[in-house]
C-alpha cells in the first residue's frame, strides 16, 4: 500500500485555500464596483425620475472635464441622513462619473468640518447640501457655479394640530436636480406674466401665480410680472408670454403689441384660463389659431348627483406628453371644454397646426346651461357639446412650416389650458404640474427636458390603539422566536431519528 504524502495533502490545501481566497476578494471587489440596483417599491420611489435622467444627460454636464461636487453635511445622527446618502449616491450612480459625492459629518469629523466651513465662507449651524460646479483648482467662491440647500429644503413639514411641525415627505431629488439645472445652464430664462389682465395677486401664498412661479423656478425658469399698459412692446429677452386666469380684456394697443410678439420667430404664449371670464379679444385671438373656449361647464350625472370634478385623459403627443400620454388626472374647479380644429384644411394651409393635448372622460359633456342652480343637467343635443372620444380640455398650436427642421426651430407655439384653478397648492397634482413644465419646456424649445419629474417622497402615520400594539409587540417578542424555535427542535428531532 502506497502511503499517503501529507506534505502533498498539505499543500493542496494551502493551494486551496489561496485561490478560495482570491477568488473571494475578486468577488467582494467586482461586486463593490460593477453592480446593478434594483428599486422593488411599488411606485419606484428610489429611482432618479426621467426627467432628472435627462438633466444628467445634458451637454453641458456630459462634456465636464470635472466632476460637479457634492458634499452631505450632515450629522449621521439625523434622521434624514440615510434617505439623503441614498438619493445622493443615486445622482453620483446615474452621473456616469460626472458627479463625485463627499459625506462630511460634522460632529465626529470637526477638523474637516472646519476646513470645509472656511473654503467656502459658510457656518455650519444646520445640515446641508452644497453643490461645486467649478473647475478644479478654484480657489475663490463662486456663488453662480455653488449651490446651498439647507435640510429645511429637502424635507416637506406640515403643522399638526398641536401647532407642531412635523416631516411628511422629502424633495430630495427635486431639490438636488433644480441646483444642477441652474448650474448647467447659467443664467434662468424670462418669461413674462400679463399682470395687468389677472386678479391674482403675485404676494399670495396660495395665489395661482406664485404656484406657478415657483414651479417654473425649479425648471431654472423666471416668471416676471409686465403690465401690457404700461409698455410699448413685449422685451427682446422673453422666452415666453404667460397669461394666468386672464379676467381683463384685451385694449386694441395691447392686443397689436401681442400680435406684434406672436409674430416673431419661436413667440411662444401659455394661456391658463379661468372659465368664469370669457375676454373677448383674446378669445378672438385664440379662435384664430383654431383653438376656441366654449360658453359652458364640463358635467356628467352619476348616481343622480351632478359632478363636475373633470377626470380628464393626456393623448399621446410626445412633444408636451412624453411619459403621460393615456394617464388620467382630475380637474377641481369649473373647467370648459375646447373646440380644436385639428387638421382643418383652412389653417393648415396657413401653416397653422391645432393639437389636441388633453381630452376629458367621454361621459363628461359642455353644459351651456351651467348658471342654473338646484337643476339636474342633463345633455341637450341641441344646446350642449359631447364627444366620443371625450372633449378637449388642452390644447396647443404650431404656427410655422413644421415639415422642415430649420422652419420648424423658428416656429412659433402656444398652449391653452380651461382650467387654472389647479394651480391652487391644495388642488395641484403632480402629473399636471409635469403636464405644466412639459408644455413651457416644449413651448421654449427645451424638448429635451420634457418627462415625468421627481415624485416627493410621502411618510405616513399609522395610528394604532392599544390592543393593537400588545399584539405587535407580543407577536414579534414572544410568538415569532417561540415559533422558531419549535420549528428548530422539530427539525433536531426529526434528524435524530
């Protein structure tokens, strides 16, 4: 009998062992660095939105010799650290190397802290965010390359009924996106609001106007209030005429000066009306353009209850639409409908193009009879409007040779919306408010920015009574390990025989 080499034995396994190793630490190493993350929540909450996607993508930020820095100041102690350092990661994942993040806690690393404070003039007394889009090696701050955003920003706080604040959701990615815009493209763009023409007051919280100020701010946007009286022409600068609820008619003065901006090259007009207000003029001036706000109110009867909540449909025109296109929203308010000539012979030919942008529920109908009150509506063929596919509750207008790319950048567009009470802050829906950003990206010529924006993030509160928390509590302490251990000794027994 040949005896055994332990020596051989020996070695075999050192050899084993070694490669057992290596092959961990390739594992452990590949794995760190080339991996794939999947997001399993329902709405794909942890998921950069499409939009931000497309920010990402931009020009600008792909053909950086520098990464854009983002440094987290904040305390590993706060509860919003963990959801910060994942959407921060995620934007430096999705980056492709165009972002690098730096995590600095403040309290356990005070040197650093320090150092970070002095280089960029700042105290530290709150947890932050601080975006650095200059180039390396800059030494002197650059307040239109740097960007603050205080946890106050990222965080939405609600006031309960004891008067305290508390977090109910989180803009993370909102906020962090509307920074990277601002820094990639310089300077926000003008557009102009008809002040004189609407009763909304631009000072109001929960005026149409500042809702839409705001939204339009985070798209790298401003909305500058003009008065048509008191000017001689719409300014060279606007990217945009914006009119919000218009109640005041049009002078012939100003509606020469809004002929006289329509027809420059790429003009572009957002019109939010309000149904209770029907101006004359500007009416007429829609009418020319193929798109016409009916005298009535979008109704239908159910269960013997007249509703007048619109539940309304987006078509699947891609260039407003991308990413909403056969959704639904609701709107709140009085909304009317809106006769859209589409593919009408008389405006085509003069290379006038009315697009359908949203189109209420098929059971909604325009009742002109809508003033009487205490009466059930009820369709009249002859008086009211009703369409199969359902009414017209948005629209937008090409005008322009739209068959060649060249013609086609200096087209001028316009989008007319009936409904503006969804702009009120406790009415406003995040798909049309996308709906909102995706018809100024597209009236702009920013196509490349049209897209489903960030959803916030919601928390929520469960309230459970008493009973309710001793069943938890006995559930997880005693039911669950006993559970488990019987199940163990089952399994031991079992073995043993």
């Amino acid at each position: 009998m040949k005896p055994i080499s332990r020596l051989g034995i020996g070695s075999l396994s050192v050899i084993q062992l070694i490669l057992a190793t290596v092959i961990f630490l390739a594992a452990a190493y590949l794995s760190a660095n080339y991996f794939k993350v999947w997001d399993l929540s329902k709405d794909q909450d942890y998921t950069l939105s499409d939009l931000t996607q497309k920010i990402l993508s931009k020009e600008a930020l792909a053909q950086r010799e520098d990464p854009v820095l983002v440094t987290v100041a904040f305390r590993k102690t706060s509860p919003y650290y963990q959801r910060v350092r994942r959407s921060v990661e995620e934007f430096e994942r999705e980056s492709r190397g165009k972002i690098k993040a730096k995590f600095l806690d403040p309290v356990r690393e005070p040197d650093a802290a320090s150092r970070f404070a002095s280089a960029y003039n700042l105290t530290l007394n709150t947890d932050l965010i601080l975006i650095d889009a200059r180039p390396k090696g800059s030494a002197a701050p650059d307040p239109n390359l740097t960007r603050y955003l205080a946890v106050e920003d990222l965080v939405i706080f609600q006031t309960d009924q004891n008067n305290q604040r508390r977090p109910i959701g989180f803009q993370i990615e909102d906020r962090i996106a509307t920074a990277l815009l601002s820094i990639v493209e310089g300077a926000p763009r003008k557009l102009y609001f008809l002040a004189d023409k609407s009763p909304v007051e631009s000072g109001s919280t929960e005026s149409p106007w500042t809702m839409l100020a705001e939204t339009l701010l985070r798209q790298n946007l401003i909305l500058e209030p003009i008065n048509l009286s008191d000017t001689q022409s719409i300014p060279a600068d606007a990217e945009a005429v914006v009119l919000v609820a218009p109640s005041y008619d049009l002078e012939d003065r100003e509606l020469a000066i809004l002929d006289d901006y329509w027809e420059r090259p790429k003009a572009s007009i957002l019109a939010i009306l309000d149904p209770k207000h029907r101006p004359a003029k500007l009416r007429a001036f829609l009418r020319r353009h193929g798109i016409t706000p009916n005298n009535d109110r979008l109704v239908t009867v159910q269960n013997g209850r007249s509703i007048n909540q619109v539940s309304a449909i987006f078509t699947d025109f891609e260039g407003v639409n991308e990413g909403l296109g056969g959704q639904s929203t609701t709107f709140d308010g009085p909304t009317c409908s809106l006769s859209v000539r589409e593919s009408a012979e008389d405006l085509n030919s003069q290379n006038i193009f009315p697009i359908n942008l949203l189109q209420a529920s098929p059971s909604f109908w325009g009742e002109t009879r809508y003033q009487e009150v205490g009466v059930l509506p009820e369709f009249n063929s002859a008086e009211d409007l009703r369409n199969e596919q359902g009414l017209p509750v948005a629209a937008a207008v090409i005008v322009g040779d739209a068959t060649s790319d060249e013609a086609a950048e200096a087209a001028s567009r316009m989008v007319v919306i009936s409904n503006s009470h969804f702009l009120h802050p406790e009415r406003a829906r995040e798909e049309q408010i996308d709906f909102v950003k995706n018809s100024v990206n597209w009236l702009i010529g920013r196509e490349e920015l049209v897209g489903v924006g960030p959803r916030g993030l919601r928390t929520y509160k469960l309230n459970l009574v008493g009973p309710e928390v001793t069943f938890l509590n006995n559930l997880i302490l005693f039911l669950l390990p006993s559970g488990l251990l019987v199940l163990g000794g089952l399994v031991w027994s079992n073995r043993r025989a």
